[in-house]
C-alpha cells in the first residue's frame, strides 16, 4: 500500500525535516539568484515579466511632459521533477546506532540542493565571456574587468561570483603571494586567504567556490552576476512518498522537489571561461 505525506508524515517526519532543512541551507544558488515560488495548479512554467529600462528626459516649464513609452519581455522558467529514490531494509533500520531517517534526509537534502545549484550554475554559459578563455589562468584583473563590465550597464550590485575551486587556485595564488622569492606585503584580500583559505570579497563582488560549476574539458564556466540574471522557482517544498515492501522486508522512499531555473536578463551576468587544473 502506498504511503504519501497526507496520511502518514509523522512516520519519517526525521527524514523530511532533515531533507528540508539540508536542502534550503544547502542550496547555494538560492541565496545568490532571484527564487520565486510556483503555485499549485498554474501550469508547468512561470512566465516572468522582464521590464525594459525607463529612461528620463528633461522637462520644459508649463509644457506638458510626452509619456514615455515602457516595454516588457517574458523569461520562460519551465518547472520539472528532481528527486532521489532509497530503499531502508528493516535490518538496516534495526541495527543501525544512528537514527537512520535523519541521516538518509540530511544527505537526500543535500543530493536536492546540489542538483538545483548545478542546473543553475549550467546557465553561466548564457552570458557574455569576459574570463581569461580556454586553457588560460584566472586572474584578479578579470574579476576587476567583470565588475568593471556589470557597472558599465548601469548595474549597482551587489555582485556574487561563482568559480570551481581548481579555477580559484590561481586567484588564491596571485594573492597570497605563494611562489614569490619573497613572500610580498599582502592586501586584505591576500591574508584572508591565507587564513581563512577564502576570498571573500573583490571590487564588491562576493566570491564563492563550488564544485558544480560546469566544467568543458579542463575548464570550468564560472560567472560574476547580478541577483536578477537569474531566477530560479520551486513549488511548494519537498515531497515524499513511502511504500512498504514487504517481500523485501524493507520500505521504499522517494522525496523529491519540482523546479526550474532560467535566464531573466543575460545582460545582468557575465561569464568566466578560464582553465581548471592545478
């Protein structure tokens, strides 16, 4: 007999806090994009509206001002299915010394964070190249170019950046100092990552490593971007479902989430192509 959530809850209610929880404080990309949250029952996609820029113009005393004309476009964000499927043997659940719900819902959590913040960071490749290129190391000096780039479009920020570690070797090294004769005077940025082994922040833009950036060869596509280049949605919370099998003296669990992530304005990111080898 299937067992979903209206009707027997309080049975893994371990597993869906701990899948809940791991999931939201997981998700990186949900703290950096802009989330909407999908209602039930309104299709399989938000259409969202995009506004045009408004530009002002000078007035004339006791003239009446001409109406300025305003315009929208629509990003499409198509809303699908991510999920994980377990089986918990009854010898698994009676022998084990830890709860084995919470623990199979804090690691669920975290496999469902990790794939929304991948399907996010797949969109990098959608903005305009402004890294080193194929093969080629990144640099401060392209960090400082991205901001640089974003501000020119009339973008204030603030800015987040998301790179691979292997790609941020190279701006940790260029800090540091590591591999100098003489190890240098260091900025603020460059003892920070020596003691803490982070960036932080360059020329106003947050900097953060993940491992799921995507990668094409040995490179990896980072991007420096503004919180409305991207959205990202979900409906509702996580779900999940348990079937009892009892021929396998074990308890089939699906927790799964319906999401969608897309481009709102590729104007408002721009992307960083450089090598991701150490």
């Amino acid at each position: 007999m299937s067992q979903n959530t209206s009707l027997n809850s309080e049975l893994f209610a371990n597993l869906v806090v701990e899948a809940q929880m791991a999931a939201y404080e997981g998700s990186v990309a949900r703290q950096l994009v802009t989330v909407f949250d999908a209602p039930v029952n309104a299709g399989k996609s938000l259409q969202v509206p995009v506004w045009s820029r408004v530009t002002a113009g000078n007035l004339t005393e006791g003239t009446a001002a001409g109406a300025t004309n305003t315009d929208t476009s629509q990003a499409l964000i198509t809303l699908g299915e991510i999920g994980v499927y377990t089986q918990i043997t009854d010898m698994l659940r009676d022998s084990s010394y830890s709860n084995v719900a919470a623990t199979l819902g804090a690691q669920t959590g975290m496999a469902i964070a990790e794939k929304m913040d991948a399907d996010v960071f797949a969109l990098f490749s959608a903005f305009d190249e402004v890294g080193p290129g194929a093969g080629q190391e990144l640099t401060v000096a392209h960090l400082l170019k991205a901001a640089a780039t974003l501000r020119n479009r009339r973008l204030t920020g603030p800015f987040y950046c998301v790179i691979s570690p292997l790609a941020a070797y190279s701006v940790k090294r260029e800090l540091s100092g590591a591999g100098a004769s003489s190890l240098p005077a260091l900025s603020n940025a460059g003892n920070q990552v020596l003691t803490s082994g982070f960036i932080g922040t360059i020329a106003g833009i947050n900097v953060y490593e993940s491992a799921l950036v995507a990668t094409s060869g040995s490179d990896s596509i980072g991007a420096v971007f503004h919180s409305g280049a991207i959205g990202s949605a979900m409906r509702g919370t996580l779900t999940y479902e348990a079937t009892r099998q009892a021929q396998n003296r074990a308890t089939d669990l699906m927790v799964s989430a319906v999401t969608g992530q897309a481009i709102l304005q590729a104007g408002f990111g721009v992307k960083l192509t450089s090598d991701a080898t150490i």
